[in-house]
C-alpha cells in the first residue's frame, strides 16, 4: 500500500493500533514551508490525488490534513513562521483572467477533500489563512495550537474566498461572523476561533500532534460503515431544512438494523467485549 507522493506533499501512514488489522491514518503534510505553504497548482494536483487514492483504499480509516514546519532558516535569514496554509498561492493569481480560474477552480482539490466520505481532521499550525483556512473548513474536525492565526485575507486583494467558504465558514462561525472575516480580512487568533467555533480544540504546539492523533486513532477503531453514515447524515443537516434532515437521519438509522456492525457492537457492548468490525 504505497500512497502517493510528490514534491510538495507527503503522505506517511500510521497504524490505528497495534492490530494491523485496524488499518491506517492517512497523515498528509503540505509540504512548501518556504511559501508558508501555499497551494499552487502543484499541491492542488498532489491533493486531489491523494484524496482520490485515500477514497479508493480500504485500509485508509482516517485522514489527516496539515502544513510542514519551517525550515531551518539561510544564512542571515530569519525563520519563516509556522503555516498550516497561508493560501492560495497569490502569485499565479497575477495576470489571469476569469476563463484561467473558472477552469482553476472547477472540481477542485478543496471539493475533492470535502467530498471525501471517510473522516478528515485538520491539525494546525500557524497561518490558516484564504484557502488554507478553506482546507481547515472542509475537514470535519479542525484541532489548532495556540500560536495559529485563521482568517479570510481575499478582501485584501480585492477578492472573495473560492474555495467555498462563503458557504463552509458561515456555517461553522455564522452569518454575521463570517461577513466579519470575509468583510475586514482581519486575523482571528486560535483562541477566540475556538470561541467562535472554527476550530474543535486549541492545545499547545507541543501537544497537537499527540492530541489530533489521539482522536484519529479513536475514530478509526469504530465502524467505518457507521462513520460513513453518520458524516452523510450530519452533511445533510447542510442542505436541508430540519424536518427532512431528521427523516434523513431517521431512515439512515433504521437501515444501520440491518448491517452487520450493528449487531456486532450490540454483542460486544452486551458481552463486555471490543466489537471486531466487520467494516473496519
Ligand atoms: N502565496 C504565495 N506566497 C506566499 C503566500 C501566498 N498566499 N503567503 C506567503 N507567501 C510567501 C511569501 O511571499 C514569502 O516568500 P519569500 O520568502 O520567497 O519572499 C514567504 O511565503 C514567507 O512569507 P512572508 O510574507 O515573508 O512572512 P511574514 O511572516 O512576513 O507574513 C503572512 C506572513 C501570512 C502574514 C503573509 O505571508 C501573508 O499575508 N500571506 C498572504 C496571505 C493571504 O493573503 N492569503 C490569501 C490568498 S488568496
């Protein structure tokens, strides 16, 4: 099972457990620290291929999403601060015209990763902003040290977001919040994003890795038949008023009677025992 690679993205695969049984987390680093990271072409080609690869295999239980480190710094030369993804890269954006971006941003990398059907967290740290800040939001869950910075800077540039966060921000942090983000451009720091509702957990830089991993590792010893419905389920709740979405929910749930899963965790709750999935 070798995941894809490339130069500015690399995949490394962590066992859920010590049953190898259990599968793997797909731990993907963005991989251009020297642009904080920046999404250009060739990170957005990389990504939407390793979201492809991360559907298609069935050891993969969970991903995870997050930016590399700094370098260290050249001679002379300060270190870079630490980014999660700064972005889309700005500098391709100089001199294209709307027929070079709609085919840009047309089935993208970020509608691939929130397309994906199995779970994805984003671990941050450092800079989230414009499309970085976009990743983050089409993970499911977004875990961030205390030293990270999210924000939607486009207005900077006499632009909006485009890669969907007029739409995935404003329902994490609100209307009014995200007219804030969107309107002023201004930085939100870890902590009031945590209060606001972007990001799930703030933890120190030195406890995030441990913390993100933690909880994929508990994700990924649960059914991944279960998992898949409950995120459809949840999604739902996105495009739906409330009384479709509880028939949604409820149909869903009724179907579950019928998986393998179901009586297998009711047996093993009943018996005292660790459910062995049947759909790991
Ligand atoms: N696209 C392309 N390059 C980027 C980038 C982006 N979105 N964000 C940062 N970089 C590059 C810088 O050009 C710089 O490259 P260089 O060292 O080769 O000159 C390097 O990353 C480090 O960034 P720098 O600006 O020097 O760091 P800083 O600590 O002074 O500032 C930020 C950090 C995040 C405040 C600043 O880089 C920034 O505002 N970035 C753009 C954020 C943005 O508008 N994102 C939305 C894009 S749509």
């Amino acid at each position: 099972m070798n995941p894809p690679q490339s130069d500015v993205m690399k995949v490394n695969l962590e066992p859920v457990s010590d049953d190898q049984n259990l599968g793997f987390i797909a731990c993907l680093t963005i991989d251009r620290p020297d642009k904080l990271n920046a999404l250009n072409a060739e990170v957005m080609a990389s990504l939407k291929t390793v979201c492809a690869w991360v559907e298609e295999s069935d050891d993969v239980r969970v991903l995870v999403i997050t930016g590399a480190p700094p370098n260290p710094p050249a001679e002379g030369k300060r270190t870079k601060p630490h980014a999660f993804v700064a972005g889309a890269d700005i500098t391709e954006f100089a001199g294209a015209g709307s027929d070079v971006i709609r085919e840009r941003f047309r089935n993208n990398a970020v509608e691939a990763l929130w397309n994906l059907s199995k779970p994805t967290i984003a671990m941050v740290d450092g800079f989230a902003l414009g499309g970085g800040c976009e990743v983050a939001c089409s993970c499911d869950v977004r875990i961030a040290s205390n030293r990270s910075t999210f924000g939607t800077p486009e207005i900077n540039l006499g632009l909006i977001p485009g890669y969907g966060a007029t739409q995935r921000l404003e329902r994490l942090v609100g209307y009014g919040k995200a007219h804030e983000m969107i309107m002023t451009g201004d930085m939100v720091p870890a902590e009031e994003a945590h209060r606001i509702g972007l990001v799930n957990h703030v933890v120190a830089p030195e406890d995030l890795e441990q913390t993100v991993m933690e909880m994929a590792r508990r994700i990924g010893t649960k059914s991944s038949h279960a998992l898949r419905v409950g995120k459809q389920a949840v999604r739902a709740a996105l495009d739906e008023g409330l009384t479709d979405g509880v028939e949604i929910e409820a149909i869903a749930f009724a179907d579950l009677f019928d998986s393998e899963d179901k009586e297998i965790g009711v047996q093993a709750f009943m018996n005292r025992e660790t459910p062995e999935w049947k759909h790991r």
